[in-house]
C-alpha cells in the first residue's frame, strides 16, 4: 500500500499537464494515452496530404502531434461536409512565440481547407483564475489581438469573440452545456477543489461553447476541428465531447501541438520573460536572450569537437526544429554537424537570432497595420442569427 502511494507520488511529480499549469518535462507519448488520443501516424498524414498537397512543417516535424477524430472530420470533408476551426486565446500577458505555433497552424488549415474559423478571447477565464484586474486583462487583450490580426487569417471567415463583450453569442448555449455537467464530473477532469471560485467551475461550459455555436446558427450539424495546444484537451474530453450527444450535436475533434519550452529549460512562461521571445521584443531583446539560452554543447570548443554537442537537449536547436528553421535539410545538417563536433553553440545562437530577428521584424509591420475591425464586424449578423 505504502510502495504504490509513492509510486504514484513519484509519479506525479514528473510532469503535469492541465489548462491552467504546466509542470515538469512532459513525456507526450504517455499523456496521449493518460488523455485518450491518439498519435498522428503517417497514415493520417498520408489523407491529409491528399488534400494539401504538402505538409506543414508543424506536422512533418510531429509538433502537432495527437489528435481525436481528424479521420471523421476527414470522412466528412470527403464527403462533402465542411468542418469549422475552432482555437482561442486566453489573455494572461503579452503574446510569445509559442502562442503562435498553434496559430500559424489553424491559418494554414484555414487555407488549406478554406474553413470557417472561430477565434474564443478567454478573458473571463483568465479574470477568474489570475490575480489581475479585468482593466490589466483588457489591456492584453488589446495586445493578443494585434498578434492574431497579424497571422493574417480570412477576414471574410473569421470571427474573434471575446467573453465578458460577445457573450450574448455563448450564453445560451453555454447554460444548456453546464446543465448537462455536474460538479463531480467537471472536478474529475479539471481537479476542482473546495477553495475553487464558482466562476471558474462554471467557465468550462464557456470554452466548449463554440464548439457547437455554428451548428446552432446554421440549425444544422457542422463538424468542428479544434487546433490547439494539448493542455485544452480536459476542455473537449471532459465537457465538449461529453455533452455533445445528450445535446443532439456532433462531438468536436481535436489536434493538439506540443509546448514550445522556455529558452532555459522546460517550461515557456511569461512569469519568466528572460526565457520567452515576445512578439514585441527588440532585437537587444532577441540577441541577450538566445545568448544565454541553454544548449547541449561541451564545455570548450577542444571538447566540442572531439566529442560533438548534443542538439536533442540543446534550446537553440529545439527552436530551430520547432519555429525558425522551416527546411528540412538545413535542419538536418545543423543536428549531424553538431553532433559531430562541427559546429559551435556561438554559430548556432548568431543563426537563431538572425532568425528570430528576421521573423519579429515582419510580424511587427504586420502587427503595426492590423485590422482587429475586420473580425469584429462579421459578429453582429452572427448575433441576429442567435
Ligand atoms: N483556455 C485557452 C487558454 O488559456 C483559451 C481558449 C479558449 C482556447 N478556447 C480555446 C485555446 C480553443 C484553444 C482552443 O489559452
């Protein structure tokens, strides 16, 4: 009794994935199994393929990595059904670059399959769960919403809907889904506890809303396809999914990213701004903070060569492999020439922040000219709708 209890402790404290705390280094092949999902083989990116003609770079490099139902939703595309995207954002500070990951990923898709896409600002939830006024929220808010404008979604088809503002678009559907749900089961997925503030109990009901919110603007069934980071998944395993069936809708399906780590170890947070690269960062900003990044290589350049660096537990390679770096052979020769004692980490981080400058440099125009109006004005006619 005594050896499981620890075992289970030990256990706990390697890593912890929920939506609002990411803790320890994340073994991504057990949480898909401890959550349910199932792993993009290459067989679904074979089906995909056929409709996108290429990979994204995100998918070829295994960073979206688990998924629940992208075969059905598939299914049904063939078929002729068009699916929805559905992502969010949940204000709690400035935007970094690993906000963006799933982002660029839903344009593409948007693109690619020329979806609808419904864009949640969470800022309720972070109200709710933050100690941080709704005014210092609004203000990200207004920050997020430059980054998103600035990915460059179809203004024609995107709508961004904002919690405490648009809620007259959730509410109803949202009271239908907490009447489905009871506390013990929403504290089994998201670990209430007896300290929980009621609006955080009820707030799971807003998130899920979406998922079914043009199904009951067009009265009929239209599938959903939710990108996203993995630690969302409780919000459609444990409430979306659920209700779906006792509320007459289809079960939304889910693609989930990996985390981008922050530069100095695991964890990307902006409570640790010397570890992310912000979308408003300067390129002083850019060259300190990948200067001192964490990499994998030796102590001296004499040892480097004759023993060779170690890219899989080096920061600069990772945001390479998983931003900056989009082709694959280049990708290919940085791994084996460090590997082999051929490159030094001072290389690396002099192309990474040329990288990063580079990337920064044009998102900030884009930012600058951004039209958050143009996914605003399409909700009122979603509201007369509801
Ligand atoms: N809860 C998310 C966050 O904290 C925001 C969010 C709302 C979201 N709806 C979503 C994320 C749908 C992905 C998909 O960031």
């Amino acid at each position: 009794m005594k050896k499981r209890k620890m075992a289970k402790k030990k256990y706990k404290k390697e890593f912890e994935v929920t939506p609002w705390s990411v803790e320890g280094k994340v073994d991504y092949e057990r949480l898909t199994k401890e959550f349910g999902l199932k792993l993009i083989d290459s067989k679904i990116l074979e089906r995909i393929k056929k409709h996108t003609k290429e990979l994204h770079f995100l998918l070829r490099r295994n960073i979206f990595f688990a998924h629940r139902d992208l075969d059905w939703i598939l299914d049904k595309y063939e078929q002729g059904e068009k699916f929805f995207l559905y992502t969010g954002r949940g204000p709690s500070g400035k935007t970094h670059i690993g906000h963006l990951i799933p982002w660029i990923f839903t344009k593409w898709l948007q693109d690619k399959f020329d979806c609808e896409l419904y864009f949640q600002i969470t800022d309720d939830e972070k109200f709710l769960i933050k100690e941080q006024t709704l005014e210092e929220i609004n203000k990200n808010v207004e920050e997020n919403l430059l980054d998103i404008a600035a990915i460059g979604f179809n203004p024609e088809k995107t709508y961004i809907i904002q919690n405490t503002k648009d809620i007259k678009l959730l509410y109803k559907i949202a009271i239908k889904i907490a009447r489905n749900v009871t506390y013990s089961t929403a504290s089994a997925v998201f670990g209430f506890k007896k300290e929980s503030n009621i609006g955080i109990i009820f707030f799971p009901a807003l998130q899920a809303a979406p998922c079914f919110l043009p199904s009951v603007l067009n009265k009929k069934n239209i599938p959903c396809l939710i990108p996203a980071a993995v630690d969302q998944d409780p919000y459609w395993r444990g409430i979306a999914r659920y209700v779906a069936p006792k509320l007459g809708f289809y079960k939304p399906a889910q693609i989930h990213s990996k985390f981008l780590p922050g530069l100095k170890g695991e964890k990307m947070s902006s409570s640790e701004p010397e570890s992310c690269i912000f979308t408003t960062d300067s390129e002083e900003d850019v060259e300190r903070k990948v200067w001192k990044a964490l990499t994998g290589g030796q102590k001296s350049l004499k040892e480097q060569k004759e023993k060779g660096g170690n890219p899989d537990i080096c920061l600069v390679y990772k945001y390479l492999f998983y931003f900056f770096e989009e082709n694959d052979e280049k990708i290919e020769k940085i791994y084996s020439e460090c590997k082999k004692g051929e490159r030094f980490c001072g290389e690396c981080k002099k192309y990474l922040s040329s990288k990063i400058k580079e990337f920064l440099r044009e998102h900030k125009k884009k930012r600058n000219i951004a039209k958050i109006e143009d996914y605003k004005k399409n909700l009122n006619i979603l509201e007369m709708k509801i």
